[in-house]
C-alpha cells in the first residue's frame, strides 16, 4: 500500500464552484496534515494544516480530517482560475522526512 | 518570513559533467534540509535528508554516489549531480522545516531545472 494516496485528477470545476480533493494515508501514527499547492513549473507552498479531528476554515479553504478513517480532505469554495494548480498532500510522519502524495491537478474552468 | 534561496534556477550541461546547486536559508538556521526531484507532471520524490555536520540519509533507490549532498553550514546544503546523464534531467528542489511551525512544515527553494544534453 502507498504510504499517501489521492484521488487521481486531473479534476475540472467550473469557476464559482466548490473543489474536493481528498487524501489516504497508511501511516496511522501521523498526527499533523498538510495541504501544499504547486502552481506549474513552481515550487510548493503550505496553504492549510490540520491537527484534530473536523474541519478547519481558512478563507474559502476547508479541511477535513478524519483519523479513524485515515481521510483529509481539502474543500475549495467559489473556485477561482487561479486555483488551478497541483495539490499536494503530506500527512506528518512518526519519523523525520515528509512524503508527498501523488498530487490532484485541478482546473477551474472561467 | 522565513526564505530559502536555491542557485540556479536553470542549468544545461553536457552528459557526463557534474552539476552543483546550492540551497541556502536566508533568515534562518537549517540543521535539516530535504532535496526532491520532480518529473514532468509527477510528484515531489524526496530524494535525501542532508543533516548539518554528517553525512546525508538517503533514500531507498538514489544513488549516494552520483547525487552528492554536502551540509556543510547551518545555513547552506548542496547537491551535486555527478556525471550526469539525460534521465537525470528533472526540477530539483530543496527545502527546510519553517521555524517555530510544526516538523512538517516546510519552506521551498524555487527550485532548479536540470537539462542534460
């Protein structure tokens, strides 16, 4: 099993709509979440952390998580055209390195 | 807040040279910093923790001898890519925990496009 799944992409919204990216891992130990988001042909950038249970708001960003299930997630509001980028999940890890999930390329349609 | 400067951002060797980008925090001290590489449309594969003062740990299927990391200062790690060949070509980028923000929280460098000829 991948230590980091995501739902495979590449996933179209249309502009105004709401973007669901979700996220599995296999490391039950991971207590912290990450969402990066990578614009193309640039380096990642932290946009949302999660440490508990529930959602997290942040702007027009929510997180979910779910431990149990082993399940985050990452909602995207009133999608805009600049949106459009890889997103990219990092459950934190029990040992000291971060991995990286395959990443959902999203495209928000004008 | 906290920046990471990586030197340079585009390089074109010829096959067979070696190849050397530098990754710097500017504001901050970095004991640890992480290299990935990054095929077209693939994700970040992390390829080595470089740790300040010893040797690198690296990561099952890279090659220690031909990527060489150095960190060698709180402030500055490289990686050179020796003898390199097409299929090293790839978007290397470097980073480092953000301070004072959870142990998976990183800062990036902006990265540094490799082309091998």
């Amino acid at each position: 099993q991948k230590e980091v799944e995501q739902n495979s992409g590449p996933l179209s919204v249309p502009e105004g709509a709401i973007a669901s990216l979700n996220c599995t891992y296999s490391d039950r130990g991971s207590q912290s979440f990450f969402w990066y988001r990578q614009y193309s042909g640039k380096s990642p950038e932290l946009i949302m952390s999660i440490y508990s249970n529930g959602d997290k708001e942040d702007g027009r960003f929510t997180a979910q998580l779910n431990k149990a299930s082993q399940y985050v997630s990452l909602l995207i509001r009133d999608s805009q055209p600049s949106d459009s980028a890889t997103y990219l999940c990092a459950p934190g890890t029990s040992y000291d390195k971060v991995i990286f999930g395959p990443g959902t390329s999203l495209s928000v349609i004008p | 807040g906290a920046v990471v400067s990586q030197h340079p951002s585009w390089v074109i060797c010829k096959s067979g040279t070696s190849v050397k980008i530098e990754c710097r925090s500017l504001d901050f001290q970095a004991t640890t910093m992480f290299w990935y590489r990054q095929f077209p449309k693939k994700s970040l594969m992390l390829m080595a923790t470089s740790n300040e003062g010893s040797k690198a740990t690296y990561e099952q299927g890279v090659e220690k001898d031909k990527f060489l990391i150095n960190h060698a200062s709180l402030t500055l790690s490289t990686l050179t890519v020796t003898s390199a060949h097409p299929e090293d070509s790839s978007f290397y980028i470097c980073s480092a925990r953000t301070p004072n923000s959870g142990a998976n929280v990183l800062t990036f460098g902006a990265g540094s496009r490799l082309t091998v000829l």
